[in-house]
C-alpha cells in the first residue's frame, strides 16, 4: 500500500473517530492530510522507499489558539492509540498549528506574499508546502492557504525565475557542452550537461506552473504531472545518460527548440533565435515589475 493510501486509511479508521469523540469542541475546526518531507507525499513511494521510516503518517493543522489549549492533548491521544492491537503500532504524526507549518517553509505567517518575498524562499520548500493530500479540512483555513501557494509564482517572478534557467541552458548547454568536448575537457562537459539538464527541468517545472522538488524527485515527479509529451521527458532521460557527443548536442538543440517554440507559442517572446541565452533577454522585457525587470539575468 502507498503511503499516502496508508495515511488516509488511519484517519479514517482511528485518528478521525477518536478526535471527534474525545474533542467535541474541536469539532468543524480541523484539518487533516499528509503534506511534507518524503516521497510518499508524492505518491512516487515504492517497495524500496519502506527501508527506513514507513510507518502511517498524519497531519493534524489547527488554530494557533486551539493548539495552545488541545495540541498536547491530542497528542497524548495519539500516543496511547499507537498499539498492535489496533494495527499502527508505529506511526509519525500529530497536531500543528496551521500557521506554524506553512511558516517552517515560507518563513511567512501571513499570506499572500509580496512578489519580491518569493526569491527567498527556496522551491524546494514551497513544493513540500503544497504536496501531498488534504483529506479532510473542516475549517477552510489550511485550504485557503495551501490554495493560494499552488496557484504558483506570481508572473514577473516566474518569467524572472525562467529567464535565469533559459540562460544557464543556453550558456552551458548550446555554447560551453560543445566547446568542452572540442577541448576534451571532462569535467567541463560533465558539468556543462548538467547544468544544463538541471536548469531545462525548472524550466519546465516553470513553464508548467508547478514547483520544482527536491532533485531525486524532479524526472518522477514531472512524468507523474503528465503536462509534456513522452518524447519530451524520454529525450530529457536519453541526454543525462548518452555518452556520443554529437547526439548529445543535438538533443540539447532539441529540447531548447521545444522550450523556445513554448514561449513563441504563449507570446511571451518574439525572437526567432533558439540561441537561449538571447531568448532569455527577450523574456525579461515582458516583466512588468520595474524592480525585477532590473535584476541582473542570474538573479532569482
């Protein structure tokens, strides 16, 4: 059974009945699901993933006030339910309040956030933020919150942020991959694909509105998303592990095409260049924001 599978079946089973006779006051004012650190909130957990710290999981998001009162309680509840006898003789879980969790990975209690406010937080924590599965949120309030972080970057700050990824793929991908290779520099060529095929997967986590995850997720993750063509995601496998230097420049001129072809397609560029580095400087005039619009390329 999947973890999130698992997850939803102990609240159903135990936590949620046990909550709602022994707190009847909270009742209508919590939140249930699994949001957070690990693949399983990807539903990309396997057979192997059970190796270390596979046990049911939930989440419990309160009021701050609630917690204040009831947060040790409900605590001690779920430690006196984790037994054999009922099945889940171990589990991680327990209550936060719904603030306190959305800040451990924005830095933010308060929400919306300012544009600018979004460079500092790190893409990997807004995607553990707004993973996972809300199963049952009586209040509305964690909802609110976690709808508004997935509707994703502000526009200047996406096309910013992509404007960054399309110039480190053109730089290293279009221009350094094949002068490295013509030096039989090793490491620059390693390090050239690599940048490269690291930057074209924000980009398209970008360009589909979705946050980018932790690294080992990345490929899963945007194949589980299912927005690209197959070929798309196949060529992106073929690049990292092809050794034929020329085959390798040509799927690197193959997928930068696709992604300038994206932005002629969306009008966010007019350039016919597919040199990405010159895509990028294109990009950036469609930022509204003077503040953005005047970072350096690199930035954000």
């Amino acid at each position: 059974m999947k973890g999130l599978a698992l997850s939803r079946k102990y609240f159903a089973d135990l936590i949620y009945p046990s909550i709602q006779e022994n707190f009847p006051k909270l009742r209508g004012r919590l939140a249930y699901g699994l949001v957070g650190e690990g693949s399983e909130c990807y539903g990309l957990d396997d057979d192997l993933s059970k190796d270390h710290d596979f046990y049911p999981r939930l989440m419990i998001w309160m009021e701050e006030d609630d917690y204040q009162n009831y947060g040790c309680a409900i605590k001690e509840l779920l430690t006196s339910l984790s037994n054999d006898d009922n099945g889940y003789s171990n589990f991680r879980t327990g209550p936060i309040a719904t603030k306190d969790f959305y800040q451990r990975y924005t830095s933010f209690k308060e929400f919306p956030i300012e544009d600018l406010a979004y460079f500092k937080i790190p893409e990997t924590f807004l995607s553990t933020a707004t993973n996972g599965e809300v199963f049952l949120d009586e209040l509305g309030e964690f909802s609110r919150i976690r709808s508004y972080l997935k509707g994703h970057y502000p526009k200047d700050v996406c096309l910013k942020k992509l404007a960054k990824a399309l110039s480190l793929m053109g730089q290293a991908g279009q221009y350094n991959y094949p002068r490295s290779i013509k030096r039989g520099d090793l490491s620059a060529i390693f390090f050239s694909k690599a940048e490269f095929v690291e930057n074209a997967y924000q980009a398209l986590y970008l360009l589909s509105r979705n946050y980018k995850p932790y690294y080992k997720l990345s490929h899963a993750h945007l194949s589980k998303l299912n927005y690209y063509p197959k070929e798309l995601l196949d060529d992106m496998i073929k690049l990292q592990s092809m050794q034929d230097s020329d085959l390798s420049i040509g799927l690197i001129e193959k997928i930068s095409v696709y992604l300038a072809d994206i932005l002629r397609h969306r009008k966010l560029i007019r350039t016919a260049d597919n040199f990405l580095v010159n895509v990028a400087i294109d990009l950036m005039e469609n930022i509204q924001n003077e503040t953005i619009r005047s970072m350096h390329i690199m930035e954000g």
